[in-house]
C-alpha cells in the first residue's frame, strides 16, 4: 500500500489522470440530456473526446505566439489547483490557483488583436468578478464550520456541513452557472452552436489550443462538483447524489433560460453572495456565541 | 474512421444568397434533421471549422470575406458548395457583377445543386465531405498541408 505522507500526492494524481476521463464523460453526457430535453436524439456520449482528438488532428494557426504559454498555463493551473484540492490542501490556496488560471485564459484572449477575443476577455473578467466572492464565502463558510481550511479536514469532518452552509450551498448553485458556461451567465464564451460574439475568448484558438482549453475544461468540471462534495462529506452517497440533482438543474436551466447582460448577471450573483452568503455566516456567527 | 469525421464542425458563408439554401441548412439542425447526432456543429467562427458551406453566387462585394473565411479554417478543410447558385451561378450567372459559382474564388470539394437544395441533399454532401476531409488529413500526414504545417504543428 501507499505509505501515510505519500497519500495526498496520490490523490493528486489521480485526479490529474482521471479528471479528464471524468469530465469529458460528464460533459457527453450534458450534452446527450440537453438534446433529449429539445426533443433531438442529440450526439454519443463519447462526442466531447471525439472533438478534442480532432483538434489535435488539426493545424495549430497561431495568431500570436504568447497565446500557446497563456493556454498552456491555464491548462497546468486549472491542473495545480484541482490537484491540491483534492489532495485535501489549502481551500484559499486551491482558490488562488483556479482564479490565477483564469486570469491566464483572459490573457490568452488580449493577446490577439480580434475585437470578439477583446469582448470576451472582458466578459470574462466580468465572470470572474461576478462569482470570486461567492467562492471565497464558500471557502469561509467551511472555515467556520469545521475550523479548517485544509479540505482533508472538511471532507473527514462528521458534521452535515450542509444544514450549517443552505444559503451558501444555494449561493454556489448560482455562481456555477457562470463557472459550466451555461445560460443565462454564458456571456463570454459557450457551448451552444450560435453565440452573440461569435465565440468570446476561444474566438482566436484554433486546434490543440482550442483543445487544451476544453481539457482544462473538464478538470473545471470535476474540481467545481468536487466542492459540493464537501458539503455533504459526511455521507457519501448523498454527495453523490446531491452532485446529480445540482448537474441536472444547471443543464435544465441552461436550457430554460435565455442569456442575460452582464449587469444582471453581476447583480445575481453579488446579491446572493451579499444576502444569502452573509447572513449565513452571521447566524452562524451568532449561534457559535450563544451555543458553545 | 478517425476523430475528424466524427466531429466535423461547420461555418456557414451565405455568399448573396437568397436565403432559401441558408433556410435549409439551418432546417437540417433543428430537432427533425439532427445533425448534432454525426457530432456536427454549425459553429459560426472559421477558426473553429473543419468544413465551410457556401451559399450563393459570389459578387464582388463578398469575394473578398470569402476568401477571408476561407483562409481562416485551419487545415485540413472541404468547401461544400450548396445551391445551384453556389455551384455554378445560377440564373444569376449572365449578371455583371457575378462571379459564377463559389470555385472561381476558392477551391470546392462538394457540389450540392439543388433550388432550393434540400437538407437531405446537403447532409448527404457534407458525409460525401468526410470522406474527402479524411483524405487530406492523410496527405496533411504524409506531405503536409498546402500551408506548409502538420497536424497539431503550428502555422
């Protein structure tokens, strides 16, 4: 077996390995559930590794030649912070990881000269504005509930972190419409066919860039559901059920819902993040003083 | 089979058409038709293609963003011509400031005729595509791309 102090660096692995494999299947299967919910028989669950290992069939036009170090950083921190996630390392740190790649991908965006990339980034940045607080309440919220920071204390916590964190949970709901690129907060970029600009930031990758971008995709995937793991740590097979239920309604609401400005999306997430989020950590606050 | 025919994404030029073939290839996405079902995705940006569809006898005003578009799609690439008026001018052909057809502006691989041309007609052409789009990714691996690159090399 593994010795003790080398299991974390395994799970880090691990997930480096099988997050991909995992989060393409998950993004198959997203994209199976939104054609059967328009009436369509909709693509194979496999399509998603189909169009990556397509990508890397293709040419790789570049347009400047910073973009390949933007992309490939954003891939490696998206890599860096879901690694030391889930080898149960610091929540902050894991945060500071997973903005820092995203800040690579606006970059990415600037360094062409398309007026869309130009668009996008900014509509990115915008996103990232919109949801670093929810995510951070998140984190402080775990904090005040199990007195750590380090996830491999949060998930080995007895405590149903969840009745302590609902409008937390709830809070983070929201701003993971914005993180899966779904409607109504899908304005920088998106999956669906036809996009206002064209494609936002991806607009100038093409081939094994635009590739590894969708890589880092699926790392995202599985690193934003790993979090509402945590919230029902104590019993594993609720998480896993709970990270079906929440998957679903963001694809049902993806596909109900039509894609808002960027005012309203900015508003719904700092209001949520300001009254769901605060209050939560108040009363928790407040119950930690009068019940010891 | 390879991972480029089952993922073909397509760009859609309408080169003045009359809207009645651009109609039809948007009918051949909507639930009846089902094109995503082959991995097919009208992606609306050239850069992310792998297959061009154009509409309409080129003019001399949109000569030029064809070619743009065209130039734009990373190799390997098929130009599927739709129409009768993309394919060879039409009952436009005679005007003064048509062109005739897609291929006096740039290489077509697949001639889809047809006034309107049907989306049965134009999902058989773009699987007629695949084959040709296959082709060259073997030539690309052999001799390179007519740019000078091989798959994944940069341009």
């Amino acid at each position: 077996m593994i010795p003790e102090p080398l299991l974390p660096v395994f799970y880090g692995l691990v997930y480096v390995l099988l997050a991909p494999l995992l989060g393409g299947l998950i993004a198959g299967i997203d994209r199976k559930v939104t054609a059967r919910m328009q009436g369509r028989v909709g693509p194979p669950i496999l399509q998603p590794f189909y169009d990556v290992g397509k990508l890397f069939e293709k040419e790789n036009p570049v347009v400047t030649v910073t973009q390949n170090f933007y992309v490939l950083s954003y891939l490696v921190f998206m890599m860096v912070a879901g690694a030391l996630f889930f080898s149960g390392g610091d929540m902050l740190l894991v945060i500071f990881a997973f903005t820092l790649s995203h800040i690579f991908i606006v970059l990415g965006a600037y360094a062409s000269y398309s007026p869309y990339s130009h668009v996008g980034a900014e509509r990115e940045l915008l996103q990232i504005i919109a949801y670093e607080p929810m995510i951070i309440l998140t984190a402080v919220g775990m904090y005040m509930v199990t007195q750590s920071f380090f996830v491999s204390t949060i998930v080995a916590s007895s405590v149903p972190i969840i009745l302590y964190l609902p409008g937390i949970f709830v809070g983070y709901m929201i701003v993971l419409t914005i993180k899966l690129r779904k409607s109504p907060f899908d304005i920088s970029t998106s999956h669906h066919a036809h996009q206002e600009i064209v494609k936002g930031v991806t607009t100038d990758f093409a081939g094994p860039n635009l590739g590894k971008i969708e890589i880092a995709h699926w790392y995202e995937y599985v690193f934003l559901l790993g979090v509402i793991w945590l919230f029902f740590a104590w019993n594993p097979l609720l998480a896993v059920a709970a990270i079906l239920v929440v998957y679903f309604l963001e694809i049902l609401i993806d596909n109900t819902m039509s894609r808002v400005k960027w005012q309203l999306m900015l508003r719904t997430a700092w209001i949520t993040a300001g009254t769901l989020g605060i209050i939560n950590l108040g009363v928790l606050y407040y119950l930690g003083m009068v019940v010891p | 089979m390879t991972y480029l025919q089952k993922s073909p994404w397509i760009v859609h030029y309408n080169a003045s058409s009359c809207n009645g073939c651009d109609i039809e290839i948007l009918a051949a996405l909507t639930p009846v038709f089902d094109v995503e079902r082959f991995g097919i995705i009208n992606t609306g940006n050239p850069k992310h293609a792998d297959i061009l569809l154009c509409t309409g006898s080129v003019n001399e005003q949109n000569k030029v963003p064809l070619k743009n578009v065209y130039d734009q799609i990373p190799e390997p690439k098929v130009v599927v011509a739709i129409g009768i008026c993309a394919s060879s001018g039409g009952i436009f052909r005679e005007c003064y400031n048509v062109s005739g057809g897609i291929d006096k502006i740039i290489p077509v691989d697949v001639y889809v005729p047809g006034c309107a041309a049907r989306p049965e007609s134009i999902i058989d052409g773009v699987v007629t595509a695949l084959g040709i789009l296959e082709q060259k990714r073997l030539a690309m691996q052999t001799e390179g791309s007519p740019a000078g690159t091989k798959a994944g090399e940069a341009r």
